[in-house]
C-alpha cells in the first residue's frame, strides 16, 4: 500500500501545480489588462490635451493675423510713430540702376 499513497501524493502534487500555474497566469493576465486600460486612460487624456493646445494655437494664430493686418497697424502707426499715408505727391519712384557687364 505504501507505493499507492506515494502515487496518490505525486498526482496531488501535479494538482496543486497546475491550479498554482492557472493563477499564476489568471493573475498576469488580469495585470495586463489592468495596465492596458490604464494606458488607454493616459493616451484618452494626452490625446484630448493635443486637441485643446490645437485649438489654442489656432486661435493664437487667429489673432496673429488679426492684430498684425493694416486695418490694426495704421491707427498704432500714425498714434505712436507719428507715421501717416503718403499722398501721390509724396511718391517718388527711384529708378533701378543696372550695373553694366
């Protein structure tokens, strides 16, 4: 009877192994998926960040070409630097000089 138990024994063994390695592997697989939603997470919010900084930049850009048109400049032109519109009088057309060869 002896060698039966020994035999009984060896198969519990291989039991308990294949039940500790099942674990095992449940408990990593539940860890990847953990860390795959928490990734998801972080790139849901680094993705909706990059669409807010678009925005910003494209409004930034808006009033880049807002504040910069002649419509804005002029009024700062003639306030501070005391510039104004030439009239056709004040024109003077110099002529190009092209150096001979």
């Amino acid at each position: 009877m002896a060698p039966r138990r020994v035999g009984r024994r060896r198969g519990r063994a291989w039991v308990a192994l294949a039940l500790l390695g099942f674990v095992l592997i449940g408990a990593g697989v539940i860890w990847r998926r953990a860390a795959g939603i928490a990734q998801a997470r972080e790139v849901r919010a680094l993705e909706q960040q990059r669409l807010q900084l678009q925005a910003e930049r494209a409004q930034l850009e808006s009033d880049i070409r807002t504040l910069s048109s002649r419509s804005m400049l002029v009024p700062i032109a003639e306030r501070r630097l005391g510039m104004h519109i030439p009239s056709d009088t004040q024109v003077v057309i110099i002529p190009r000089i092209i150096p001979a060869p």
